[in-house]
C-alpha cells in the first residue's frame, strides 16, 4: 500500500479499463448525493480521503490486442490497468470533470473560445481532457484514446464515450439499467453545477476541480500478478452499493474457465467460453434494463432461473446463491477429480481401401484400465448453464413487458398483461420456463396463461389462501416443464385440482371465504368491498369486458396504479358522506348500518376514466353525470357521461337507489361467475355476499350475460 495520492497523480501515465467480470456503474441518487456533498463540504485547507483504488497491469498479450489505446502505450510508455476495486468512484469522478469541462466551455466568456484558450484553474482545458478524459493521436487524429473506461464490446463503453464524454458519430447505441445510470449521473452533477453557478461567480468551478483533482485523496494499491483478482473482487467491499449475486456469479464463472488444467480444456475454448459469459451478461443486462424507467431486479431473474434450472428446495431466501457459488459453481468442483474408466469402450478396427503392406507383428500387450481424470463440474456444464441465462434473459423480460415483446403473440401479450395486473405470485419461474420449452404450441400456452390467472384470482383473491400455497408444488414444476419431464396440459390438470377445496361437490363455488374476508371489511370503521385490494383489477376486467364490443379503451390499468395525494380513482356512487337533500330523500328509511352497507356494496363503487379530488364524491347523482368546472372554466370533473365503458352504464339510469346498488351488484356477480367459471349460488346467496340480505327488493331484475364460460 502506497502513501496516499490525488486525482491528479492517480491518472499520471496511466490508462483505466474497468475489465470484463466487473459490473457496470451502479451508483444511483444516494451515492451521487453523498459524493457531492463530501465534495462541497471540504474546507480548503483540508483533504478528503476516497478510499482504496485496486488495479492491475493488463498483460501484453491482452493490450496488444487494443487499437485505440497501443499508440499511448508503446509511444509515451503509458501504463494500462484494470480497475479491480473503486471502479465506481473513477467513473463517478470522470463524468464530474466532464461535466465541469463542459459547463466552464459554455459560460459566455468562453463559447467562442478556443479549448487551448480556456481556463480550468492553473490548468489549460485541453490539458484537463487529455488529463483525464482522452487523448487524440497527434499525427493523423483519427485516434481517440480514453484515459478512463471499459474493456472493448461492452455497451457501457460506446454511451461513456458518446454520451458522457461527448464523442460524435454516435451511430446506434445499446441502452441498458447500467448506462441509464451513467445518463443520470451527468444530469445530476450538470444540474447541481448550473445552481452553482446561478448562486456564486463561476470561479466556484475552479475550486470544486481544484478539491477533486488534487484534495480527494486514494490509497493506490497495485495487485501483483501472483494475487488472485477474481477471489479479491468477490470478497471487496467499497463504498457505494453491494455487489448483486448475478455480478458475483459473472466473476465467478470467468473464475472458473481459468482453473481447468490445459490438458482438459484447451486455452481456445476456455476463451470461448469467457467471451459467451460476457455476451451473456450483456445480453441479460441489456434485457434486464431494457425499459429504462423500470429495470428488472437482478437478483430477481437470478432466482427464477435457479428455480426452473436446478431442483428447488425451500429453505432460506438467498439459498439459490449459496448453492450457486459455494456448491454448483464451486471451485472445488473443478479441483476435485474424478477418475474416469475408459476400459468399458471397445475399440474396433476401421475398415479401409487402402493396400495391404506386411508389417511386423506386434506383441499383445493386456493393458490396464485407463482412468482420466476429469472435473466434478465439467466446461459444457458452464456453457449450458450460461446458454440457458442468454435464452431466458429475454423471455423473462417479456414476462414484465408483454405488449413489448416479439416472443408472444397477442393473444398471449392479452393474457399476460392480466397475470401482471392481477399479480402474478409465484408463478414467473414456471410461465418462463412454459415459454421457451413449447413455442410452436401458443393454444396451450394460452390455456396455461389463463388457468395461471383463474387459479391465482380465485384462490387468492377471493378465497384469500396464503399466498405461499402451493408454491413448492409450481416451482418443482417449472423444473419439470424446463426439462420436459412435464406437459402444459398436466400443469393445468394440476392447477384445476388445485382449486378443488374451494368447491363443494356439486362444485358449486364456496363463498364463505369471500364472503368472510368482506364481512370483516364491513365491521366498525371498514368500508366494505372498497376495502378489498383486488376490486380495482375485478372492475377493470369488468371495464375490459364491456368494450370488447366497441374496441376503443377508455380506461387504462395506470388510472388505478397511479397514486395522487387526495386524489380517488374509484368512488362510491352513493357516497360516504350523504349530507344533501337528494340523498337523504332516498336513503334516509335505512339505518346507520344498514346505509353503510349499501355504501360499501359491490354495486356502488364505480371506476372512474380520471381521478377526481375527494371533496367531489359528495355531488348528487345528477350531477355527478354531467361535467362539472371551476370557476375559471377547468374542467374539475368529466362526468360519467363522459367517462369509462362503466360509467356510461351508470350514466342511463335516471336515479340511484338501493334498487340501482343491487342491480348493479348482482350484474357484477354474474360477471364474476363467468369470467372464472364458479357458480356463486342462489340469489338468496349473492345477497348475502353483497351484504345485502335486509333489502326486501322482490321485482325481478335483469342480469346481463356476458360470455359462455370462456376466460377472457
């Protein structure tokens, strides 16, 4: 360990390259906010100390076979490291410079300079880019060698280079979670920039370069060529955020391909293995940040993935990683031998063209059985392993974002969105797993897809099991269905046994577990099934239903996933508070709980196409209808004239009543009935479900029907 060294001497002679089993940058809002802060809180006569930076020397054999960087290296003797700890915070500290480079570059003093002509401190801004950001082949400048950034084919390097450091001719550039990090990075110190130099004089820049450069202090510590870099990332702990288990697994399996002796696995192959991890992982990484406002959690696809790939147990919540680094892919699998016998093969004699010649006859020798020496984990172990990650990262993606997928038809696209909205439980391991392994057959795909979310709304939704029920069960079987041990048909077999405690056995849907769970919404201070956490996913397939017929969406799933202040996205038609003639006049012959019940019926609550403020739920029935403004003219209320599919319905009748609440109530019911083919009983039954048995409401009412037992 050397004594401490600045920014400024760290970067003397030197290039940087984050190589190939390193993650991507992966700071986010907490780690940039604290580095500002140390960054503007150092007085100026004080030092900052940045922590351990850990690298070593890029063998020969691997820069020689860099373009853009051996110029500097074998004319100017430049010295080229991998970064095997602190990346983070090099990459956090060049976007800094870049970004103060830019913002001294565009005051008005400076826009129609010259870089040579410009100021940073004691320093020329062409000698802080060379610096610290690139330096161009003098000769023909064609050229541009980074000082800092990542091993060649890797997509983060293209956006640090393109869309960090500026370079133009960009051409098509590979987005993922890593490089929106890099873009949320510039915007951040860009933005904090700009508010310093609204509040003080731009000589503020100086000084925040000058505490960079020369006040935040590293411990240099170069790795020799005997230490094991790979043992060394894994178990380093910088500041910043954790590793997550897919890196750990990505160093750990590059690890690996280097401890097979020569005689088992050729150097060749060993490096086609590495170069098919790092595609791999650019691929998963590539889909896993695919929409880059909502990435997918690594750890996530890494779990799922165990799940369908090895056999599951349920034990502890990190059990999949344990067993991937410390027995799967354990270097002691490839340290331990086992003694392979070869004497079982029988050898034959070809049978050729070619002419006889007399040789001399050799002596029979009976030889010993032969014992080869082979690894516990073999490499076509890892190349299956990592084949396997490539080909899921995809459809795991468009398990998340089906309406975005090129793997799914839509019919498919329809029925995952549902699985989705509904919440998808346990079940992403097996319906990956359903994808890859039967792509021509997409009917029974489909038919899986939906019995998935019938089983799911029922024994969940309604019936309120735990939501762990079965779940052992369905991730041994998405094992099963990966390895072709099980059919789809027989998954939905299972799915349908299942759900069989739920029905009597004139299969007649048990409802005291629905009607329980809404009982105990109704008691003292509840709000009846406005309480139920699944009503706004049964009301939108009910929206959905209705406007099959018409084609044209009037309300989107994100009315009930967004969540504003004071805002509702679905009221009681009848409202909570009841204070105006109108409806004192029609429910005032019922009492407190009574009212309260039919407030909290299933027939009184209704989506609305955009979220009002909850002080308008109040209106009269009429008025809630017709489109309401302020005083300006704003519209502050559309009206369900002007509304959802649903509100339309409601818009036709000419008042609401406890008649209206009921009917309504019951169509929803029926609704229920056969779009999950269960039978909810008797009349006499629904009542009782929608706590309204005290209504002695005897004319008929007429129910629609909506389908012939077909999920949609």
């Amino acid at each position: 360990m050397k004594e401490l060294q600045s920014l400024n001497e760290v970067f003397n002679n030197k290039i940087f390259r984050i190589p190939d089993y390193q993650r991507g940058y992966a700071w986010g809002e907490k780690q940039l906010i604290e580095f500002w802060e140390d960054l503007l809180s150092l007085d100026s006569y004080r030092s900052h100390y940045t922590g351990v930076l850990s690298i070593k020397k890029v063998p020969e054999n691997i820069w020689s076979g860099w373009n853009d960087e051996r110029w500097l290296i074998t004319g100017r003797k430049y010295i080229p490291y991998f970064i095997v700890d602190g990346q983070q915070r090099l990459t956090t500290v060049s976007i800094l410079i870049q970004c103060l480079i830019e913002a001294v570059t565009s005051t008005p003093a400076n826009e129609k300079s010259n870089k040579g002509d410009i100021f940073l401190g004691a320093y020329k801004l062409s000698e802080v880019i060379e610096k610290y950001i690139v330096i161009t082949e003098p000769r023909h400048r064609i050229i541009n060698t980074y000082k800092f950034g990542y091993e060649v084919d890797n997509p983060s390097f293209e956006f640090l280079r393109h869309q960090i450091f500026g370079e133009p001719n960009a051409g098509t550039i590979r987005e993922t979670f890593y490089t929106l990090n890099l873009e949320n990075a510039k915007k951040f110190f860009k933005e904090n920039i700009a508010k310093l130099i609204k509040q003080q004089d731009h000589i503020l820049l100086e000084e925040i370069y000058e505490k960079l450069t020369q006040r935040f202090l590293f411990n240099l510590y170069e790795i020799d060529d005997n230490f094991d870099v790979f043992v060394a990332f894994e178990t380093m702990n910088n500041r910043g955020k954790r590793l997550s288990d897919l890196e750990l697994l990505k160093n750990r399996l590059i690890y690996l391909t280097t401890l097979y002796s020569p005689q088992e696995v050729p150097d060749d192959v060993k490096e086609n293995i590495r170069t098919k991890i790092n595609r791999t992982w650019g691929e998963i990484y590539n889909q896993l940040g695919r929409n880059k406002k909502t990435p997918l959690n690594d750890d996530d696809f890494l779990k799922a993935h165990w799940i369908m790939y090895f056999k599951y147990s349920r034990n502890k919540g990190n059990d999949y990683i344990r067993y991937l680094l410390d027995d799967y892919f354990s270097p002691k699998n490839i340290f331990e031998k086992l003694e392979v016998s070869t004497s079982g093969i029988e050898y034959v004699e070809e049978l050729t063209d070619s002419p006889d010649f007399e040789e001399e006859e050799e002596e029979e020798v009976e030889l010993e059985p032969i014992m080869s020496p082979q690894s516990k984990l073999k490499i076509n172990d890892i190349s299956d392993y990592v084949d396997s990650l490539k080909t899921s990262a995809g459809i795991w993606y468009s398990t998340f974002f089906p309406s975005d997928s090129k793997d799914l038809s839509e019919p498919e696209q329809i029925a995952m969105d549902k699985i989705n909205r509904v919440k998808i439980a346990y079940f992403r391991p097996l319906i990956m797993a359903a994808l890859i392994r039967t792509k021509p057959n997409e009917n029974e795909r489909i038919s899986l897809l939906n019995q998935i979310e019938r089983f799911i709304f029922i024994s969940f939704r309604l019936c309120r099991a735990q939501s762990s029920y079965r779940s052992s069960a369905y991730y041994r079987n998405a094992r099963a269905v990966y390895m072709g041990e099980m059919s789809i048909l027989d998954v939905i077999a299972s799915l349908n046994n299942d759900l069989s405690w739920v029905f009597d056995k004139n299969n007649i849907f048990k409802t005291s577990y629905f009607r329980d769970f809404i009982s105990r919404k109704f008691g003292p201070n509840g709000d009846g099934f406005y309480g139920w956490n699944d009503l706004s996913y049964f009301l939108f397939e009910y929206e959905e239903r209705i406007k099959e017929s018409r084609n044209q969406p009037k309300l989107g799933w994100h009315n009930f996933t967004k969540s504003e202040t004071d805002k509702v996205s679905i009221e009681h038609i009848y409202p909570q508070t009841a204070d105006s003639e109108y409806w004192t006049t029609r429910f005032s012959k019922f009492s407190d709980d009574e009212c309260r019940y039919l407030r909290g019926s299933l027939g009184n609550l209704l989506p609305l196409s955009s979220s009002i403020n909850s002080s308008l739920q109040n209106d009269d029935f009429p008025n809630k209808k017709k489109i309401k403004t302020d005083d300006n003219g704003e519209v502050i209320r559309n009206g369900y004239a002007n509304g959802s599919y649903s509100e339309l319905e409601v818009a036709k009748k000419e008042d609401w009543t406890e008649t209206e609440i009921l009917e309504r109530g019951l169509t929803l019911l029926k609704f229920m009935e056969e779009r999950w083919q269960i039978s909810l009983g008797t009349r006499s039954s629904k009542l009782e479900l929608l706590h309204l048995s005290f209504l002695d409401i005897t004319n008929d009412i007429s129910i629609p029907v909506f389908a012939e037992n077909q999920p949609l």
